[in-house]
C-alpha cells in the first residue's frame, strides 16, 4: 500500500567496507539529489544571464539547452534518485549502490557537461543513453519481484528516452520540428508520473501527518483523472482544433481539481511537509486549465508550461527530496525554517514565472530575475542544508 516507505527493508551489501567509507552511494536518492540541485541551482542564472545579454560566452547555453537541462538534466535525476530508493521497497531487492551507482551518477555528469561543451552529436549520444542505463536496474528488480503494479513506470521512462531522441534530432535537424515539441511531450509524460505517484502518496502523507485528516479517495476517480490527463496531453500535441484541444484539457483539470479536493489541502497548512505537497500538485489542474485557454489565444504557452514545471514539478520535487531524504537517513519527519524558506521560494518563483509570461511587457525582465532568484535560492538552500544529510551515513547506524 506504501508507495515510499521511510523504513527500509533489510538487505546486505556487496561491498560493506566500501559503502561504510563512502555513505553517499549507499541509495540511489543521496548522489541524485545532490546532483539535480546543484545543477538546478546553477544552470538556471546561467541561461537567464545568456538570456539577457549578459553573457554570451558559451553558445550551447540556448533556449532548447535550457528546456531540454530542466527536463532530461535536474527532473529526470531526481526521478531515478526516487526509483532506485522507492524500487528497493517495492521489492526487497537492490538497486544500484556503491559503484554502479557512482558510474550512473557520474554519466549523468558527464551527459551534463557534454550538452554544455561537447559537438551536439556526440552530446546526444552521451545524453540518450542515460535513461536506458539507469531504467533497467529498475526494470530488472520490478520483473525480478513480479511487481507488475509499477511496470508502467519502465513504459513511461521508455517514452522519455523517445521524447529525448527526437529532441536531439530536432536539433540536429536530421528531423524538420520545433525541439519544443518533444519538451512539452516529456514534460506531459512527467505530469502523468507525478499525478499516478501523487495519488498513491500524498493522501496517504496527509493522513499520517496531519492528525484528523482522513482524505476521501475514490479509485474511479482516481482512474478517471488519469485517463483525463493522457487524453488531454495528447491532444495538447496533436495537430488537433484548438477548440477541441481546449475543451479536453478543461475538462481534464476539471477532474483532477475534483479529485485533489476531496484530499482535503486546507486543512494541511499546519504542515509544511504536507502543504507543500498539495499545493505543488495544485498547479496540474491549474496548468491544464492554462493550456486550454492557451489553445484558442488567449493567454500565451509558456505560462501553463511554467505552472506545470515550476509549480507542480520543482515543488513536488522539493517536497519529496525533504521528505525521502529525512526518512531514509534516519531523521524525523520534522520541518524548520530551512525547509520553509525552500518551500516558499520555489512556489514564489512559480507565481513570479507565470506572471513573467502573462504579465505587462515592462515587468517582465523584472519577473524573470525574480524567478531565476527564486528558484536558485531553494535549491541552493537545500544543497546547503541537506547535502550533510546526504554525504553522512545515517544517524541510525542502519544501511542506506
């Protein structure tokens, strides 16, 4: 029934002495973690600097550099972070440690460095294969356990890795398209990832760390948003008409809106740890409600792009690399000021990016700055006060 739970199963280490000396690859959340937000923290005053014009020394920092390193660079780190840690729970089994998980780490790295520095092509190759490398330790435990519940995630994974691939064509122009088509396929696809995952875990959070709370969840409804929000993801990159197109991603965040009511957020805002969530998951419908009016002219693109990613996925993203790296280091789940000031930077950065794109032309550098400074600061503060957490071994002496 747990999706992620805190406590462990028991395993043994194939290389205990190894692991004893270097705690950070003992699980696969502590180098991804750490790694999505440095890089978070960094690549974005990066390109907001080339942006503006006030740097201009490094011509792979472009517009598709910076969707594609928000994408496939921090989100996807911290997804297989969370699977390598969540695959072990699901199954009893382990998933990469020690140097395997240094190697994954380390390519991740240099799959970084090389779209930043390397010819494109060789680049792609280097970027692509990532996702295989790293989705098949999971596929392997998953099919080894027969746990067929979390399958789809390999079927998702396999679609990012296609998502990817036609970035890199795009750009290569191997293929005549926009490279922001795959971007906003991909970015549909995580939706579907954080609304499946959400469902299972953030009423569940709510009940146990909210005293009273006892969210309503109905499977139908459940099924019902899913269905809603693939339908309307692919019509959203469809040559479809754009009244049709806005009608169904209307009527997706309609449901999903139903469905994340009845979880009962208002009553989470005494919890930190538990807010945050709902209010990160909150910017989905908002999002789908924005590309709907986005379709028929009313408002531009980018800012239901910006809900969906800076809202929903930066803080989803926040909330559950505090909470998974509380919980699998041996500390309580208890939030401080650290854990507040990232929550409120990240969601005011979101409001701040959003307003960039709907806002006035004269606000607008404005708005982005804030963004950029928002965003750079949650991240930065949780390299700073969780990186100890994630380069010690845990503070009660068990593996992990």
């Amino acid at each position: 029934m747990t999706l992620l739970s805190i406590e462990e199963p028991e395993t043994k280490s194939d290389s205990a002495i190894w692991h004893k000396q270097h705690p950070v690859w003992g699980l696969g959340f502590r180098p991804f973690y750490l790694l999505a937000a440095c890089f978070a923290a960094l690549s974005l005053p990066l390109w907001i600097a080339q942006y503006l014009g006030w740097f201009s020394a490094w011509p792979q920092v472009t517009a598709a550099w910076h969707m594609h390193e928000m994408i496939f660079g921090v989100v996807i780190a911290v997804i297989i972070g969370f699977l390598f840690t969540a695959g072990r729970n699901w199954t009893g089994l382990p998933t990469p440690t020690n140097l395997h998980l240094a190697g994954l780490a380390c390519w991740w790295l240099i799959g970084r460095v090389a779209m930043l520095a390397a010819p494109p092509s060789l680049a792609a190759l280097v970027d692509l294969s990532f996702l295989p490398l790293a989705a098949w330790p999971i596929y392997r435990v998953l099919k080894q356990s027969g746990n067929k519940r979390n399958m789809f995630l390999i079927m998702l994974l396999a679609l990012l890795t296609v998502a990817n691939a036609i970035f890199h064509a795009a750009v290569l122009n191997l293929i005549t398209l926009n490279p922001a088509l795959p971007i906003h396929a991909a970015i549909l696809i995580i939706v579907v990832i954080e609304s499946v995952i959400g469902a299972r875990v953030i009423p569940m959070f709510t009940q146990n760390g909210v005293p009273g709370v006892v969210p309503i969840v109905y499977p139908w409804l459940n099924r019902s948003a899913i269905t809603a929000i693939v339908i309307a993801s692919l019509a959203s990159i469809s040559p479809l008409p754009s009244a049709l197109i806005a009608l169904l991603c209307a009527c997706a965040g309609c449901v999903v809106l139903a469905r994340f009511a009845l979880w009962q957020p208002h009553r989470t805002l005494g919890t930190p740890l538990v807010w945050i969530l709902h209010l990160s998951y909150a910017w989905i419908p908002l999002g789908f409600f924005m590309l709907a009016l986005s379709a028929i002219g009313l408002i531009p693109s980018s800012a239901a792009w910006h809900a969906l990613t800076v809202g929903s996925m930066a803080g989803l993203i926040l909330g559950m690399m505090t909470r998974t790296t509380l919980g699998h280091t041996g500390r309580l789940l208890k939030t401080g000021h650290a854990e507040l000031a990232m929550y409120l930077l990240i969601q005011t950065g979101a409001v701040a990016r959003v307003t960039a794109s709907l806002g006035a032309p004269a606000l607008y550098q404005v708005s982005l700055i804030v963004a950029m400074l928002c965003w750079s600061s949650a991240f930065l503060l949780f390299v700073i006060a969780y990186g100890p957490y994630l380069l010690r071994a845990r503070v009660d002496g068990r593996e992990g």
